[in-house]
C-alpha cells in the first residue's frame, strides 16, 4: 500500500492539468455510482466516517490552517451564491428558516426541561425540610411556606413565560414619563453664563444678583474695546454701501 501510494504521488505531480481533469471526472462518476448503489446502512457509516475524519483533522490543525479553511469555505460560499439562480435561492433561504426554527424550538424544551428539573428538586427540598425533626415555631414555618409558594410561582412564571409577551401598560407609563422628563423644555433650555461666557443646560446655572458678582469691575467692557467695535461696524457699513 505504501508503494502504490507512492507511485501514485508521483503519477499526479507528472500528469497535465488535462489528464488531472479527467482524472477527478472519473473520480466524481464512480464516487456518484457507488452512492447511488449504497444502502442506508452503508450511507450511514460512510457519513460518520466522513465526520470522524473531518473532526481529528480540525483538531489536529494550526490556527493557520484553520484560517486558510475558513477563507476557503467562504469563498466557496459566495461563489455558489453569486451563481444560483432564483429557485435555488428560494430553496436555500427555506433550508435555513427550517433550521433556525428547529434550533430555537430545540433551545426552548432545553429550557422548559431545566426550568422543570429545577422546579421538582426544589419541590424535593422543600419537603426534606418539612419532615426535619425540632421544627421550629408556627411563625417560621408560615414564613418558609409563604418563601416555597413564591419560589414555586416564580418558576411556574419561568415556565410558562418562554415565549415572548406584550409590555404591561405601566412598563409603557414610567418609560414614557421618564423620556418627558429628559426631553422637556426646561431640561433641554440652555443659557449662557455672564461671567466665564460658558453655554450649558439652564438647569445647571446658578442664579446670582450682579451686586453680588465679586470682581464685577473686570467684567466691563473697556472702552478701547468699544471703540474699535465701533469703528468696525462703521467700516463694514461703509464697504456695504459702496459695493
């Protein structure tokens, strides 16, 4: 076997890319005949196989063999996508709709099922406690009774609440008056401070009397200032004038 295998290496690294060609062709026909033939049994065997081998090779590669892979595989994909026609399409979206509702139905009983086992040891739990000898007082255990009624309600809810419910009218009352309260004029209203020129939210400004405003000399407009605000308001009226 390991001389056959050897002199097919060398035969495929001498042949053309021609008789490479026909090679593969004939290799697809027989590979396509003997699927044809095989039993269900059989077709079965040859799956897991497949599988297996697919597996250890995963396993067994590097990350950029792995890389290299992946690239591989979504090319492939998005050239069989670019190149089906309309029908095919239609069958390959229908495909992944059927497998999407397998997965979600599969995690719903996978969560109904734990949401169960949890419920019945917690059942389990609950009774070993009741039949502890020295239990204590009525008044305790009126209030681990209450305690297991609101564990069993909560779960009951879990469980029956898997599939998706409407939003409770007060839910929509407090989300509604909370995007008021931040959206109101007095909470979005701005002013700008007088003494560091800043622009913010009214609300964060603090009122305060100019008599009170310390060093308020040094918020007065110089005249210098004025002056040249003047004369350059001049100007700009006389430009405007003459153009």
């Amino acid at each position: 076997l390991e001389k056959q295998k050897q002199r097919d290496q060398s035969n495929r690294s001498n042949e053309t890319n021609e008789k490479r060609k026909i090679r593969l062709e004939n290799q697809n026909q027989r590979t396509k005949s003997n699927r044809l033939h095989e039993t269900s049994e059989e077709r079965k065997i040859r799956l897991e196989d497949k599988n297996q081998r697919i597996k250890s090779n995963r396993l067994n590669e590097t990350a950029e063999e792995r890389q290299i892979r992946l690239k591989k595989a979504k090319e492939l994909t998005q050239s069989g996508r670019m190149n089906e026609t309309e029908e095919q399409r239609q069958i390959r979206l229908e495909k992944q709709r059927k497998r999407s509702q397998a997965n979600r139905a599969k995690k719903l009983v996978e969560k109904s099922t734990s949401n169960k086992l949890n419920t019945q040891q917690q059942n389990s739990s609950n009774q070993l406690n009741a039949t502890e000898p020295n239990a204590s007082c009525d008044t305790q255990g009126m209030h681990d009774f209450t305690n297991n009624e609101d564990i069993t309600k909560k779960n009951k809810t879990s469980i029956s609440s898997l599939w998706p419910e409407s939003i409770s009218r007060n839910l929509k009352e407090d989300c509604l008056q909370k995007f008021l309260q931040k959206m109101s004029m007095a909470a979005l209203s701005e002013a700008t401070c007088a003494v560091c020129n800043v622009r913010t939210h009214t609300q964060k400004l603090k009122k305060l009397p100019v008599s009170k405003i310390p060093h308020i000399h040094l918020l007065k407009v110089p005249d210098a200032l004025k002056d040249f605000i003047k004369t350059s308001q001049t100007s700009a009226v006389q430009y405007a004038d003459e153009h």
